[in-house]
C-alpha cells in the first residue's frame, strides 16, 4: 500500500499508484483532468473561505473599539438600529457615561496607563452588560454609554445608573489613590417610535443624556436623567 509523506497532496498519491501502461490509457487521463479540476476547486474554496474570514474580520473591526473591545460608535447605531427594527418596545434606557479624573490619569501617569484604565472599564462595564443586559459602546476617548432594552421607568433607570457607577466607582489598580478618579452618568429614555422615524432620534437622545451627564459631573460625581420629551435635562437626580 502506498503511504504519502506528510504535506504531499493525495491526489498526487493516486497519480503516483498508476502504472505507466495505466497512466497511458484515456481513462486515466480522464481520470488526471477530474483530480485536477477538483485540486483547482479546492484551492479557490480556500480562497473564498479566506476572503469570507477576512470580509467578516473587517466588519468586526469596522464596529468595534480595538482598544476595549466593545462596540464603537458606528457599531452602537447599527446594533440600536437592530433592536428597533424588532419591535416590541416603546422605550429604551440610555446612560452616557464620562470618565472623572482620567485627564490627571495621562497627564500624570501617562496614555499607556490610561489604555490600561480604558481597558478595565471595558471589561467592568461589559462584565455588567452581560449581568443586567443591554448593550456597552465606546464612543470615544472616555466617553462610553450603556443602552438597556428593558428598563420599565424612571426608577429602574436610576438604578442602572447607580450600578454603573458603582461599578466604575471601585478602585483601579492602575490608578493611585491620591487620584480622584470614577464616572459620571447622565440618563435618558429614547423614544423607540421617534428614533425609528426620526433620521437622528438616536442621536438626539444621545444629546440629551450627555448634557444630563455634564450636569451630574457639576453636581461632582453622580447621575441626572434628561427629560424623555427631547427637552432639556429636568431636575431630579439619584
């Protein structure tokens, strides 16, 4: 019995068990051209696996944050868009978070260890999607935002808000205590019939919980939800 080295095709190994005389007749010829045209097909099914892999490795990039690994600001439109298109829901609860003492963070200790405290709020604040639900995106720099499909009112808001920060609020190992260093959040419900209609629904939302949260970053550290009229932040806070 014929045995092929490793790496050596078995097409060229059942080539190879022909004898001359058999190598010579039409059927093995016949046979040769099948066994090549199959090597061909294989190698450009290689290909389009390869291309696949590659076109499915860039689209995951195109939508999330290489430093954190959560969703960007491209990716958090799309997969927003995707809840609304399901249906079902009438509001959604949003938290836009900012990072409180991350300026000292670089300035003082310097950008490396600033990806580093990036990273962990990346894994903190997915880590707590992952318990509560929702989704954790990254827009930028220190500005993330939490989006939660299921939150009934006002109250269940709030507490979103207060787990947040509490997660964010826990000491980074990174960061030496005499840093002040936590999270402000601003809240706001998106309306799911205006963003769905609305070109800029989300967006608007996404302003509204980012003048609430420059409001609770006033107030020094805590949360303020906007009002879920599109108008401006109202006056309660948590």
């Amino acid at each position: 019995m014929a045995v092929h080295s490793p790496g050596e095709s078995p097409w060229t190994l059942l080539l190879a068990t022909g004898t001359e005389r058999d190598q010579d007749a039409p059927e093995w010829a016949a046979l040769s051209t099948i066994l090549g045209a199959c090597q061909h097909a294989m190698r450009n099914a290689d290909r389009h696996a390869e291309l696949d892999r590659l076109s499915d490795e860039l689209a995951r990039r195109a939508h999330h944050d290489a430093l954190t690994g959560l969703v960007n600001r491209s990716g958090f439109h799309v997969t927003v868009d995707e809840l609304l298109q399901q249906g079902g829901r009438s509001r959604l609860g949003l938290l836009f978070i900012d990072l409180d003492g991350f300026k000292a963070v670089n300035d003082l200790l310097g950008h490396d260890t600033g990806d580093v405290v990036l990273q962990e709020v990346g894994r903190r604040l997915s880590a707590t999607v992952d318990q509560v639900g929702g989704i954790a995106a990254r827009l930028g720099g220190d500005e993330f935002v939490v989006l939660h499909p299921e939150v009934a009112d006002e109250a269940d808001l709030d507490g979103l808000a207060r787990t947040v920060r509490d997660v964010l609020d826990w000491p980074f190992a990174a960061v030496p205590r005499h840093i002040d260093f936590g999270a402000s959040v601003g809240t706001a419900f998106v309306d799911a019939d205006a963003a769905r209609c609305e070109p800029n629904g989300l967006d608007r939302a996404l302003r509204d919980a980012d003048v609430a949260m420059y409001a609770a970053k006033r107030r020094r550290r805590g949360s303020r939800r906007a009002n879920p009229s599109w108008g401006p932040p109202d006056v309660r806070t948590s």
